[in-house]
C-alpha cells in the first residue's frame, strides 16, 4: 500500500501550480466559496472537501490535470450537473481530491443525421442534446426529470434510465462510441460511430456506468432515431398491478416497438399529486387503486396513432383488464396527462420525507414483489403508505415508503435502515437489483456488497486496479 | 513468465484422471478420430491439437474441468457449433490445451412470456432458440446463416450480428445475463433478467464479444420480443449505393422501427445468384447497378406492411431514389426474394475463391468508402470484381474480391495480403472497423493490432491479465 497524500500535504502546493498552468488561474477554483456548489449534492445529503475544483474546457486539458493528479496522488471526482441522487459526484472525507467538473466541455462536436448519430462532449446538458437532434428531425430519446440540469457525461456514467427505456434503453444501449481520459491520463479515442464493430473487448460499456471510478468520460458518440410523426398518450385506469402488467402485454401485442411509454401510479400517487397541485385533475369519474400512463410514437400519422390505442384499449375493456380509460386528443391533453406522472416527486416533497427506493425485478414478478414486500412492511410498520409509481415497462420501480397518516416524518425516517432491509431482501429474494437506474454512488455502496456475490465483487476489484493502479478515480463510490 | 506445459507434458495423464471422475470416461475424448472434427476449423483454415476434447453436460462440469485446467496450467479452448468464420474456436500450436465443447450444455432453462425472456444454456443451437420463442408467439430476432448449427454461446461470445441489427442490435443487445465460469473455475451467475440494473461494472458486456478469452460463457437472459403479426418484404432497383443510402432514410421515416431488413446486393452478386442458382429468377426487366432487400415487421397486419411499402416506394420513385421495386405478395415471393440474398455465400462457393472482408463504417460514409475503396483496387488489380453486398442498415458489408474474369482463383489468392492492406487502411481513413460481426479469432488478431492504438491495446491487456492472470482462455485469439 503507497501512502495517500491527506489534504493538509504540502505538495498541492506544486499540485495547484500544475493544474493552473495546464487551465489557466481562473479555472482552478480554491477559495471555499467558489467551490462550494460542486462540494454538496443535490440533494443536500453529502458534503466532502476538495483542494481545488477543476474547470478544463478541452479533452487535452482533462488529460493534463488528470496527468497532474497521477503525478501527486491526488484523488480525482468527476463531476456533470452535480445531480447524483446517490452522492456520486460529491468528494469523500479522508483523500485529498479535487472535483473535476466537466460543465465547459460542452461543445456539440458533429450532427450526422444521416448516419443518425451526435458526438458530443460529456459537459452537453441532456436537453441541448435533445434540441440538437430534434433541429435535425431526430430523436434523442433519453428524457428523465433530471434533463435541463443533468449531463450527458453524467448520465452515461450512471447508466441513466428514465421514460423511454422501454422502446430505446437506457444510456448503455444509446451509446455507441467514447472518448475517455485514462487514471493515467491518456486519451482513449473510441468515437466510433459504428452499428457493428467486434474488434476487442467492450471497454465502451465498462466505462459506461462505472460513475468515474475507471476514467473521465469526455465525449461521446450517441444513436439518434428518426423523429416520429406523432405522439399519443392515454391514462388506464385498472385494479392492480396484475392487470397492468396484462395491459403491458396486450399493448405490446397491439403496438410493438410503437409502445414508448408504460407508467405505472399507485392511487395514493395520484391523490398527493392532486392534493398538493390542485391544478390538475384526476381524469377518472371514481377512484381506482391503479393507473397507467401509456405512451405510442407513431411513425404514420396522429389518426393512426389513435387508433391503434383505441383498438387497444377496446380489446382491453373486453378482457376485463381496464376500468376506465382516456385517450388525449390533443397535445394540451397528452401534456396533462404526462403532468400527473411528473409532479409525483414533487407531491412527495409537499407531502413530506419519505424513504425511497429505486429497484427493478423482472416484470413478470411486479405485482408479485409488490404485494410480498407491501405486506412486509405493513407487517412491520403499520399504516405506512406506499407510494409506488415507475417505469412499469421496464420492470422499474420507485418504491417509496411514507409514515402513517398523523406520523412525523422525521421519526419515522429515523426507521430508514429497518426498512430498507426489508425492501432490499424482497427485491433479491425476487431476482431483482437495488439500484435500476440510480447507480450506486456513495449512498448504496455498502448496502451493494451485501448482495453481490465474491465472485463478482472479485471481478469487479481485479477490473479497478488493473485500469486503476493508483486508486484515484472517485474514492468511496461503486467498488 | 511461469514454465507453460507442452503437449508432451507427463503431467497430463493426471490431469485426464481429473477430467474423466468430472466428466466420466465417455466424455473425455483423446482418440484422434473422436478428437478430429474439434480441431478443425469450419471453413477449414485452421487445425490445432489438443490433450482432449471435454464435453461437459453441466455448468458445475464446466467448472470442475476448468479447475483441473487451471491447477495443471493447460489451455482451454470453448467451442460452440464451430462455425466460427475466423479460427475463434481452434487451438493454436504450442501450448497444451483442451477443446471445452459446451454442445451438451444445450438446456433451455426457462421461458418467461410476461417478461419477454429466455433462459438458455450455452450450447443451445440459435435455431432452437428461435423455435422455443416461437411456440410462445414470440420473437427471438437473432437470426444468420449459420443459424441452423451455431449455437446461442458463440453467438454471444463473438457478438454476433446478421440480418436484424437495424431494429433489434446485435447479439449484446439481446442479452440481458450471464452464467460465466471464471479461468479460476468460479462460477458468476449473472443471470438476471432485468431491463434496468446499474448496480457495478458491465460485466456482462466485457464477457460478450470476448471470444472466450476471459471465461466461459454457460448460460444466459435473452430479450425475447413480441411476434410480429406480419412479416412484408420488397426488392428495390437503385443506380447507386448512393441513392441505396437515400432510400434508406426514407424506409426509416415512413416505417420507423418496423423497418426490420435492409440489404444491399451489387449487381455481380445477383449475377452469381441467377447464374449458379438458376431456379432463382432476377425479378427486374432491366438489370441494375444494385439492388436493396427490404422487410418490414408490422405489429398490425400484412395489409398495413404492404400499405406502408407502396406509399414509401410510391415517394422514392418521385424523389427519383428507386428504378424499379417489387413488393412480395405472398409468404412464398418474399421467400423468393430472401432466396436471391442468402444464396449469395452460395453462389460465391460455387464461382471459386474470393478474398472476404467482413467490414463496417458509419452508415453515412458507405457509398464515399466504395467508390473510394473500389477505385484503389482497380488501380492495383485491374479487373478485379467486386461481389459487395451486405447489412446496409448497420453500414456493414461483405466487401469480397474476386479475380478478374478469366484470372486463376488461387494465383489471385495469393494477393490476400495486398488487398487486405488496401481495404483495411481504406476502412480505417473510414472511422470503421475491420471485423464488423465475424470476430478477430486467429484470423485478424494480427491486423486489429495495426489499426488499434496503444491506448486501447494496452486496456484490454490489463483487463485479459487481471481476469485470467495464467493466460488460459483461449490463447492467440483476439489479444
């Protein structure tokens, strides 16, 4: 084991000196109140210290700092749009490091609609990326809450998931070349723009994913697809997650690869969505335990669309799995359709603090999980209210627990531990994984360890130091 | 450097006791007429020896066989339906090794409709695997010529690609989880059969398209897809590669992700077809400079495929994209059609030798790389024929050199060397890849090292060292 400089070593001094000459004084912050927005996350849950956050606006400018860090063992913390909802861009305590931020890399490199792909650096906010494509008459189809903050960067390196997984994948699958700066501060210049290429192992989806424990994503070339004619939603309401895991299957029948969108929301969603956004309606006449979001892309026309969602929903009806349903007729509709399922998170901040799970289980075993697991709590926490909604589609859920009616949120979260066991076991006793489409960052990272094999830990570990000798990639994240 | 054991090693009797109390006797070949049909390429290119041919029937076989490999230092060799077109599966000389055949392995574990997937083991034949969907109106996309006999561990050890990479991806794409035994004889189950898991490093994807070189690939998650209601096919007559690029755009814009096939065949290929094949019929008037199979998957109804073809082709005729084209009005003309394509390889047999390139480049740069690439060879071997022909729509073609009419097949064949140079810089000024979906086996091992950079060469080494520090999986292929 080398010795590991602590932020008091006096070597940063020629450390800082390195990193200004490569950057320039001004993008080497190190007065505390200009680093402190890159040293909290978002959320507000992890604090760290850092000797100076980075700003480099080039490839060859990352690859001269990381140069820099390798040359002093200092800890390096890549960092996006700083919103990591699991700590994975904010610097541990106990290692000298500095933040990487990649927010001036953030330059549009090439549109090839034609070839249907955009190379991008890691610093591109995913909504510009989105608009670039779509002036070109493409779709990029990665669209999650996060998208007029988050990175491209950031969600490649956390595998990011979202609404359209269901038709496009998630990051993973949209990707298909990288740049990436090495631990040892070279440049890996894997932008190809390939549908097909078996030359070597897959170092592209090692890095993918790897949330900068391996190296610094700096660009990337991404898959567009060509934009679809229309969009149509429709809202189902049904009496369980068993019957919307029927409807999954019978509107994958009737609408293939068109079915972009499958969301699933427990009543209870719906009612602290309404409760605290009075402003928008609960299109049903009665309340239902359980309601789909559906999403078609068309690529014939809006009519067509529609229709295919009639037929759907008609066969539907027939079979008994649908209670009520309504088909948007205009953007406005499909607009306040998709507003329900987006302002959930934010009820749930109105409502209150809740203990939050982002976990996915094969999607045959949905409606089986749910009511396992929900019985185990209730079990164990009588009265407690389950706010469960997600990516159905994709076997995707946000599982989150709130305190009883009248219970104080505080006392209640001080259960976190208690419950998590709870959810966490369920989900593995049902072949399921911890982390769908978070990653792990520092918040799961333990809780991680618990329920992957040594086998692969092992394999994970034995990847780390070969790419990694030195252990400087984001310390305390992942691995 | 630790002492490798040749194949004259005494030890080894021993270590056939090992494999013989794993395996039982029967299933322990070193006779050489039981050994001789492993040890021999396909195309017969390539000939090894080995100790023995193992045929394990059980993961845990598998393992107990790599670890007697691994005590006694003897190379392992896996082997699926050998029908790799590139050595992949054929001992090297030198070095004491096994042939590992997982054909026994050949198990599907289980099928999940409701989850859209297939658990298989490895030695499971692709066209079985397809079958097994079938029964269950689903859709396992992945489909080749050597479907018939190769088997679904291979596919996915040299992520294998074919004729529906345009919607469903490659072989990778269609993996959701892996059985993996180690070059330690661990066992990683990886089976998970989940669309969203970001819970550490992509093994999954390091071992996909790894050829055998880090571990053994025994069982694995496949994405199955609904059945589609119809399948369309439709023959179209362009003047270039050009305006085959055109038309694609178009087919991508009217049928979006139904648009399933995408061939291009140059006009030589379909004269090889009618000439050694004359049962299959040239259904234009006219010969054209190249011809572009298309299928659609339409989730709707054969009316709605067709539909959806005359108006696309009813538009390209206008934009002056497509001479001629023909849309299949029965199961048995598109038969027909497919016929003319597959029989391409065939007619190629029957013509005499060629030289073969199995290449990709950005969709976009296809035609500029033809024309470009066809004129260099020209200039260098006037005369020489071009049987081109290929997955359009993943920018790969079959880029082979026949000699010049007249010209001695063999005697052209001993410029394999000087047309490779001339095709692979010329793919490499191209951004592309050298081996698009046949792997680099023995055959391009060599020449991935001209075209890969340092950077690249030197990741996948420490990955190779890290995961099989006694170098032995399957030695000369790939790294």
């Amino acid at each position: 084991m080398t010795a590991v400089p602590s932020m008091s070593d006096t070597r940063s001094g020629s450390f800082l000196e390195l990193c200004r000459a490569a950057l320039g004084p001004t993008h080497v912050l190190t007065e505390a109140h200009d680093k402190s927005p890159y040293l909290t996350d978002w959320r507000r849950r992890y604090s760290g210290d850092a000797l100076a956050v980075l700003l480099p606006s080039t490839t060859e400018e990352v690859a001269a700092v990381v140069r820099a860090c390798h040359a002093h063992r200092i800890a390096i913390v890549p960092q996006g749009g700083n919103t990591s909802l699991c700590g994975g861009a904010t610097p541990v305590s106990g290692r000298a490091s500095v933040v990487l931020s990649l927010k001036r890399l953030n330059r549009i490199r090439d549109i090839d609609p034609l070839n249907n792909t955009i190379t991008v650096e890691a610093g591109v906010i995913l909504q510009q990326l989105q608009q670039a494509a779509s002036e070109h008459d493409r779709l990029f189809p990665l669209s999650l809450a996060a998208e007029g903050s988050c990175t491209i960067g950031g969600n490649l390196s956390t595998n990011a998931g979202g609404t359209a997984v269901l038709r496009y994948g998630n990051a993973r699958e949209l990707c298909l070349g990288l740049e990436v700066v090495t631990p040892h501060g070279e440049v890996w210049d894997g932008l190809r723009g390939l549908r097909k290429d078996n030359t070597g192992y897959d170092l592209r989806d090692l890095f993918i994913g790897a949330e900068g424990t391996l190296g610094i994503i700096t660009a990337a070339v991404m898959k567009l697809y060509p934009a679809p004619r229309a969009r149509v939603t429709a809202l189902a309401a049904v009496q369980s997650p068993r019957a919307a895991l029927s409807l999954l299957s019978l509107a994958q029948q009737y609408a293939g690869p068109a079915l972009t969108g499958f969301e699933l929301m427990s009543a209870l969603c719906l009612t602290l969505v309404t409760r605290h956004f009075p402003q928008l309606r609960y299109p049903f006449a009665a309340p239902y335990p359980q309601a789909v979001l559906l999403e078609l892309s068309d690529s014939e026309s809006e009519a067509h669309g529609r229709a295919t969602f009639e037929a759907m929903m008609e066969a539907a009806f027939e079979a008994g799995i649908v209670a009520d349903a309504v088909v948007a007729e205009s953007v406005q509709q499909s607009r306040a359709l998709w507003n329900l399922r987006e302002h959930i998170p934010l009820a749930q901040v109105e409502e209150g603090k809740n203990i939050k799970h982002d976990i996915a289980v094969p999607i045959s075993r949905v409606a089986d999980f749910i009511e396992a697991t929900d019985a185990r709590l209730q079990q164990a926490f009588p009265g407690c209210r389950m706010v469960t909604f997600g990516h159905l589609g994709d076997g995707n859920l946000h599982y989150n627990v709130s305190p009883p009616e009248g219970v104080d949120h505080d006392a209640f979260l001080a259960n976190q531990d208690a419950v998590n066991r709870i959810v966490h076991d369920s989900v593995h006793r049902f072949g399921g994984s911890i982390s769908a489409e978070h990653g792990l960052g520092q918040l799961k990272r333990e809780e991680n360890r618990r329920y992957k094999s040594d086998v692969e830990l092992g394999m994970m570990r034995a990847i780390k130091t070969a790419l990694d000798p030195q252990a400087l990639m984001n310390p305390g994240k992942v691995v």
